[in-house]
C-alpha cells in the first residue's frame, strides 16, 4: 500500500481548506488519487462520535465566521447542477443571497466555498422547524439527485483532510469544535468510533480499501496517550 500513516497532535491549524484538484464536470472517486499519501492525526482513533441534530441543530451549516463551506473545484459544476433541483427546499433569504452573490466564491487565496446568508447559514439550507439541513443531502436521499450527496468537506465534518507543504501528502485530523458537543455526548453513549460514524464519506474520498486500512490500523496498534 503505497502510503504512510502516522499520528501527531493536531491543533485547528490555518491551513487552506481546499484541495486544487484538476477542471473536471465529473468528480472521480476516491477523490484523493492512490498516488496521495497521508498523514493522520492520533485522536481519530480516540474519539467517538454520532451527530445528534436535536442538540446542535445542525450548526456546521450555519457557523458564523465568513467563509462558507470550502468546496473542490471540480465540485463547482455538481453544485450548479443540484440548484435547480434543491431551489424549491430553499428559503427566500437563500434564493435572494444566491441571486445576489451566486452559488459559490472564489476567495482571494484561489480556494472556493459555497455563498453564505449573512456570511453565516450556508445558501443550501433548509430548514425543518429549528434544525438546518442540506438541501443538496434531502434531495439525494429523496433520490432527486444522483451521485453527489453533498460537499466532501460537509460530508467528512468533523474531519478534515488539509494539503501538506510536501507534493500529493495531505493529513486526516479531527476538528474539535464546541457546536459538536452533542455528537461527542452521543458518540460515547452509543459507543460508537467516529471512523465508522464516518466510514462512507471516508470511502469517497480514500476510497473503500485506504479506509478499511485506516480503521484497521487503530484496531490493532492503538496511539499511545
Ligand atoms: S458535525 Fe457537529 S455541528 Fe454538524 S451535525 Fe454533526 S454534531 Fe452537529
């Protein structure tokens, strides 16, 4: 297997939260080619981890700060190809920030994100009484769209997968924040890894085989504390 594992301690690093990846109308899976090798962050064994909705009512969609979700370039054209299909979920507010600013950004540093309301609430979400979804996610699990569930950024959250300074490297790490204390709570109460809790969009972007390799390689060497 032609990539390295290793565990360090990682804090919220202010790395770019973009992979450049080729123009492409296709997204290729997995994402991250088998030429990629990673890096991994030791507490991605340690944590355990299940979204619980009613507790942060799904605040990754709708954190404040400026930037929206950071997404692939190549994800740039599923995205134009999912409004027209997920318009109809979306509130007023979204389709006037949309027509006002476009679906997504180019920032400054060449990385691209999704529009944001009030550069907070991602211009995908809709609502169900206080808890905020993805409009992209309902319609692909409705069966409206196919082959795009959502971002790889918002399907992996809380991990991340940030580009090293060293060509095709990049590093796996969790990303702790205070709006995920529900997921922590309920992740421990139903034991459940936040690997597997993760394992499908982990599968999109390593592909099936890194990701079983990645979980078995906790399983039988643990980090140490
Ligand atoms: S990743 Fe965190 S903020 Fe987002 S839905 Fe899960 S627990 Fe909630």
């Amino acid at each position: 297997m032609d990539w390295v594992l290793k565990t360090r301690k990682h804090a919220l690093a202010p790395k770019p939260l973009f992979l450049e990846m080729p123009e492409s109308l296709n997204i290729d899976i997995p994402i991250y080619p088998p030429s990629a090798r990673f890096e991994v962050d030791a507490r991605l064994g340690e944590v355990e981890f299940a979204c619980d909705l009613s507790i942060c009512k799904g605040a990754c969609c709708t954190m404040p700060g400026g930037r929206g979700a950071p997404v692939l370039k190549a994800e740039i054209s599923e995205l134009e190809r999912a409004f027209p299909i997920v318009s109809k979920y979306l509130p007023e507010k979204a389709l006037e920030a949309i027509a006002e600013q476009g679906i997504w950004r180019n920032e400054i540093d060449g990385t691209f994100t999704i529009s944001t309301i009030g550069r907070r609430e991602c211009i995908f979400v809709h609502w169900e009484n206080d808890i905020a979804f993805c409009s992209i996610q309902t319609a692909f699990r409705k069966g409206e769209i196919q082959g795009f569930e959502k971002p790889i950024s918002c399907h992996l959250f809380p991990i991340r997968i940030y580009p090293e300074r060293k060509k095709d490297t990049f590093f796996i790490c969790y990303e702790e924040i205070d709006e995920c204390e529900g997921g922590r709570v309920n992740g421990k109460k139903v034991h459940m890894p936040l690997l597997e809790f993760l394992r499908s969009p982990l599968a999109r972007a390593l592909g099936k085989e890194r990701t079983e390799l990645l979980i078995q390689s906790f399983k039988e060497e643990p980090p140490a504390a």
